[in-house]
C-alpha cells in the first residue's frame, strides 16, 4: 500500500488557512488532516463543522476529520454534510459497533482512534468494520509533542493481524512524526503519516513532505 501523507493543519497558520492548504496540496500531500477538539475530552479547542465547509472549497483532497469530541454521535452528521471524507471517533468516546456504521452511512470512510493509554485489545473487536485505524502516538490536544514510541507496536500488531486475515485496511499514525522518527514509523508499518509541525514548521512544505515519503 502506497504510504500518504496528511499534513496536520492543526500547525498551519490560521489567518492563511486556505492559503496554507493549497500550498501542502502543491507540495505533494495526499490528505489533509483536521483535529477537532472540544475542550472536554481533549485540553484544547479547535475548529468545528462551520470550518470545514469553508475549507472543502479551497482542496479537492480528502478531508480527514478526526473528532476528539465527547458525544461524537451527535455530530457526525454535521461534519459529512460539511463535506468531510473521512471521520475518526476515539474508541474512548463511544460505541463504535454503533458509530462506525453510520459514519458509513454517511458516505464517509469510518476510522477507529486509540490513544496511547488505551490497550489495543479494546480496539480490536472492531477493527473488522473499520475502513482505517488511527492509533495515536501522543496524548492528543496539542500539536508539537514528542512521540511515545512503544504505541508503534499497536501498529505493528495491527498489520500482522490484517495481514494474517487478508485484509486490507489502512493504519493512520498521528503524533510526533518527524525526519527522526519517520524510519521507525515506516517500520512499524503505519500506511497513513499525518504530520504537523513537521511539516507547517519548515519554510520548503514540498520537501518537509519528500522527506517524509522517502523509504
């Protein structure tokens, strides 16, 4: 499977936003990553639904809206009709038996987040019905963190048992992707790279990405 970058615009300078998202789409990216936090389940707050559909006009990449939100149920609707793609919900937050399949009802692709706290073993019962993993290798609610290696065995995990069952389902890793830790990160076999300040931090977006992609 072909490695796609998704640059966090989480990092990006927000008074350029569009701007910003025109650029790393010029420079290569293949998704374009949102965190949408509320305060709540996450110290932080970002950008909701009204955000989104401001930005669905500026890209023709896929949107990638990750909720770090309590009662994502109530808001899924919100974000597809915003024109999201994808929609991630955080095992933490909700029935995923539940949310995974509206998600898809939706007309969005459906992903399962984990936190680095969390044991895999209560992703898996759902891993079958998700059409991507988003195993978070940070606490999230800020952007810049350190990333806690040992959650890359989560995604290794995850590969050798979709590989053992024939399935093809990506696994998207978020947090503390850089230069120095890309080549672990390919090794665990993360398909899908988001990165922010790794990417919005560097003057030249088109290399910042190169050398993400590189094997």
């Amino acid at each position: 499977m072909k490695k796609l970058i998704a640059p966090s615009i989480l990092s990006a300078d927000f008074a350029r936003l569009g701007e910003e998202i025109a650029a790393v789409e010029k420079a290569g990216a293949d998704v374009i990553h949102v965190d949408v936090m509320d305060g709540h389940f996450v110290p932080n707050i970002t950008i909701g639904a009204p955000v989104v559909k401001k930005i669905r006009k500026t890209t023709k990449l896929p949107l990638d809206c990750h909720l770090m939100i309590e009662n994502p149920e109530k808001y899924i609707g919100d974000f597809a009709k915003a024109g999201a793609d994808w929609i991630s919900v955080h095992v933490e937050t909700c029935d995923l038996s539940i949310l995974l399949p509206a998600i898809k009802k939706l007309g969005c692709k459906a992903g399962a987040v984990i936190n680095p706290p969390t044991p895999l073993e209560k992703l898996m019962p759902y891993a079958d019905i998700a059409d991507f993993i988003l195993v978070m290798t940070v606490n999230p609610g800020f952007g810049g963190q350190s990333m806690i290696e040992d959650c890359l065995e989560k995604i290794s995990s995850l590969k050798k048992y979709y590989a053992d069952k024939g399935l093809d389902i990506p696994v998207e890793i978020d947090g503390g992707v850089n230069p120095d830790t890309i080549d672990r990160v390919k090794k665990s076999g993360a398909d899908i790279i988001v990165a922010g300040s790794a990417v919005f931090g560097c003057d030249d977006y088109k290399d910042a990405i190169d050398k993400l992609k590189v094997d």
